[in-house]
C-alpha cells in the first residue's frame, strides 16, 4: 500500500482536497485511513469476481474497503448459466429477470414468494440432471435462506451474497445513492465550471479505451426518468455517471486505491488522461485482481466452470483456490 498512502499524501495538497475531505465526511468515511474501493453491478457474478469483495473485506486496519455497487447499469435480463445434463453435459441460462426496457437495476424489486419458488423449480430441473447431487443442494440451501422483500433488487441480491461470503461487515456503497450525495453534484459542478476542457479531454479518453464518442450536445453523464437512463444534454439534468466519469470521480475523489476486476481494468488509460489534463494531478494508483484464472480447469466437456455462479461452489473448496491474493494481506 505503499504507493497508496503517497497519493493519498499528494492529493490532501491538490486542486480537489477539499472536495476529498468533504466527500468522506459526508459519507462517514475516515479522513486518516486508506481508502480502497471496488466494486460491481448487483448481479449473480462467479467467485472469481467475488475474489475482490474477499478482498476489500480482509484488509489491514490502516485501510477501510469500499464496494461499490453499480445499480445504475441496465443489463437487458439479470440471468446466470447452471449446469445440466441431456445426451452429454451442457449448460442453460436461467433468466431472474427479464429487463427489456431496460430499467437500472436500481428500479427491479426484489423477487416475492412466487418467483423464489418458481427459480428453485427451475433450478431443481436442471441441476437433478446431474450425476453431482451437490450442485442442487447447494443452490437449494443458497436460496432457500432468502426471503422474499417489498424492497429493492439491489439491496436484496447484497446481502445474499453478502451472507453466503461472510463479507456482511463490508461497507457498500450504491452508485445511485452516491450520485445524490452533495460530494458527486459539487464534482459536477466542478465539471461544468471546465466544460470545454473536460468535453475535449473525454473525447480523448473515450478514443483511448474504445468507449462510444458523445454524440454531438451530449454530456458523458445519464438523465434518469421513470427508472430508464438517456444521455445528459445539459448539466441540470445530470443524474448518474458513465463508466469514465464514475472512475473518474471514484479515484479522484472517493477514495486512495481502485482495485478492479478484467473488465473496468481497461478504462484506465482513459481516466489517467482525465486526471492529468482536467484535474491536473498524477494519477493515484490502481490495481487489477481477478481469481477467474486461480479456480479449476473447466472438465472436458467445456461447460463454463469458471463461470457458475458463487452460489453453486463450495466456499471452503474456493478459499484454498484464493489463498494466494488473500494471504498478501496477512
């Protein structure tokens, strides 16, 4: 953490101390600890991800990890594949829910009694094809513990996989919350207050990481309505960050170190250029950290392994497989 706590040092002194400060007052945060944030959307993700809420959740106490909770995305279906057997082993996709609309995630409720039973129907049909009874039992105990909620999907699918992973006492933090905060709208106004700049800039960046360029009076920003994103023409109707312009505020702002996965890894080139030419500081550090490549080979029959979701593995057979990155935390 080395490099860490010296960024942390240099941007205490820069042009958006203050903003750092008043961001993690108002959100409870330590001003004298090392901030580590990751994050991802509430989705049923495989443990090579989860590796980094295992992560963020065994740091040392010098530093407090943050997981970040990318509600504001809008998959077209919330779905994962299980295995199952026919004439050979393959795999089906069972969707949760069906989002043709294309809501965020942040406006899907929580699944009722109904859909529960329906998903362990489904679950049961597929999964008792195979000749490995564990699959079943161990889907049937995952979401036989959930409960059905009059709340958000967001919230609900957290601390599911919260207490299967024993990562309860892990601060979240929703993006759609942190977009409301008075830390992310003074970062806006601190965008507009450099609008040319930072439009030009982006341009830049977006090119550099291969991300879509603005179509023309579009900000890099989302207007939300009746839970549906549509690009930001103007700075009054801001709502939610893009992918640049939330690591953008993350590393600047939120936090000492990003740690990411394969996936967000790739926008950094992107989000350097942002903070050199528009802030005007050197880059905090970041890091990359998948355990996708740590868990077994998939069998010969190539069903995705690696990508069944954490709730059809056994947690102390993954942890052995984890061992390495976890244990540089001592």
């Amino acid at each position: 953490m080395g490099e860490a706590r010296q960024a942390k040092v240099r941007l205490a002194q820069g042009p958006l101390a203050e903003l750092r400060a008043a961001s993690r007052e108002e959100l409870g945060l330590p001003q004298d600890k090392l901030i580590v944030a990751s994050g991802h959307q509430p989705l049923p993700i495989h443990p090579g991800i989860l590796l980094r809420e295992l992560f963020l959740h065994a740091l040392p106490k010098e530093g407090l990890g943050i997981w970040l909770v990318v509600d504001s995305d809008a998959p077209q279906e919330v779905s994962f594949p299980v295995p199952l057997r026919r004439r050979r082993y393959t795999h089906h996709w069972v969707v949760l829910w069906d989002n043709p609309t294309r809501l965020i995630l942040a406006a899907l409720p929580a699944p009722g009694e109904e859909r529960l039973r329906l998903l362990r129907v489904r679950l049961a049909e597929r999964l008792s094809t195979l000749k490995n009874a564990e699959f079943l039992r161990r889907a049937t105990g995952f979401f036989s513990q959930q409960l059905p909620s009059a709340g958000g999907w967001p919230d609900w699918w957290e601390a599911a996989k919260a207490g299967w992973a024993g990562t309860g006492r892990l601060r979240r933090l929703y993006v759609t919350e942190l977009s409301r905060t008075k830390a992310f709208q003074s970062f806006v106004r601190w965008l507009a207050g450099r609008e040319n700049l930072f439009l030009t800039v982006y341009s830049h960046a977006a090119r550099r990481v291969g991300l879509r360029p603005l179509a023309k009076g579009e900000l890099p920003f989302w207007r939300l309505e009746e839970g549906r994103r549509s690009p930001a023409r103007n700075w009054q109707e801001v709502h939610l960050p893009r992918a640049l312009t939330l690591t953008f505020f993350v590393r600047g702002v939120l936090c000492d170190f990003l740690l990411h996965g394969t996936g967000g890894a790739t926008y950094e080139p992107g989000v350097d250029l942002l903070l050199r030419e528009v802030a005007g500081i050197e880059p905090p550090p970041w890091g990359w950290l998948t355990g996708t490549f740590l868990l077994e080979e998939p069998p010969g029959a190539q069903l995705p392994e690696r990508e069944f979701p954490f709730f059809l593995h056994d947690l102390r057979q993954l942890r052995p497989s984890l061992s390495g990155p976890l244990s540089a935390l001592g």
